[in-house]
C-alpha cells in the first residue's frame, strides 16, 4: 500500500507468524471438521453423539480458530501524526513527542518501542525471525523517526515534533563538543 491509499508512510506486518498462522488455523478447523464428521455413532463404546453434539464440535473449531487468526493482526504504521502498533488485540497511537527509539534487546522475539519514563510498548509486528524483513523496517521507521523528530536539549533528551517538513538543520558549531564548566553541579531554575 501507497502513502496515499493508506496515510502512513510505514505499514508494517510479521511475515512469517501470518503464515504460520495461517497455517495453524487450517489445522484446528480441519481437526474439528474431522472430529464432527467421524463421531457419530455410538457403537460398542457407549458414546451417542447426535447432530447437536457435530454443530457443536464445528462450533468450538470456529471458536478456535478465530483465537488462533487473532495472531494475524500484529501491524505498526509511522506517520507523520505519530506512530500506531496494535499487537493481537488492542491498537495504541504513540505521538512522535513520546516516541524515544526502536529497538531489539538481546535475544528478543519482536522490536519495542522506547517510551517516557522507562517505558516501552512491544512491537509484534517487527519480529527477529523476519530477519532481513526486520532490519529494513527498523530502517525505514529510523528514517522517519528523523524526520518528525528532533532532539531537545532543554528536557533531559525527550523529543519534541519537527514541523519542517524533514529538512535537516544546520549544526554550526563545527561539531565540537561543548564543555560543561560547572564542575557537575546541577543547576537550579533561580
């Protein structure tokens, strides 16, 4: 999908958890299908399964099934009105203003994203196991994450919204780092 169809300028979706899912559930619904077509009589068992107790079994398979394609929903859009992840059941809207990074920590399964104060929100959507796939959403949602944003030094490192359209500002200071002569004290608002 285009940025026009949709408004995002990043859709993103797991690759291989859909097909696995996808999968999964053929199988759950198959068994179940199976299972209501097969136990019908009751034979030397005892069993007397009617008609009511098949819908049943087919009823619990779609049950089943509909759980298991839950899996499937896991998306994350970027835009320039922020970020969307919805994982399998709730979709949250994360302002650019929150938005602190992406990140993989150390043999994660999927990506989270940094927010204020220590938090995070998991990403599903961006999975380990979609390797290259990952790596290149990571990419493209760093790229955007540059352009809405931009650093501001006024608030111990949050991010505040960049309405110049992605232009990149002029550093003038030669890259040269600043030298704090304060000896670490902290300083107050007086």
């Amino acid at each position: 999908m285009t940025h026009d169809e949709t408004g995002w300028d990043l859709e993103v979706r797991p690759e291989k958890m859909r097909r696995w899912v996808v999968v999964a559930a053929v199988v759950v619904m198959a068994l179940h299908i199976f299972a209501a077509l097969v136990l019908r009589g009751g034979g030397d068992t005892g069993v007397n399964l009617r008609v009511v107790d098949q819908i049943a079994i087919l009823a619990i398979g779609v049950v089943l099934t509909g759980g298991v394609l839950l899996f499937t929903r896991p998306r994350l859009r970027a835009g320039a009105d922020g970020v969307s992840v919805r994982n399998v059941v709730a979709e949250r809207h994360i302002p650019w203003t929150d938005v602190r990074g992406l990140f993989f920590d150390h043999g994660a399964p999927w990506a989270r994203l940094e927010l204020p104060f220590d938090e995070y929100a998991p990403v599903v959507a961006i999975q380990a196991r979609d390797g290259e796939l990952a790596v290149d959403a990571l990419e493209r949602f760093r790229e955007l994450e540059s352009r809405y944003t931009v650093p501001d030094r006024n608030d111990g490192g949050a991010v505040r919204r960049n309405d110049d359209g992605g232009a990149a500002r002029r550093n003038d200071d030669g890259g040269a780092v600043r030298r704090n002569d304060d000896g670490g004290a902290v300083r107050g608002d007086d």
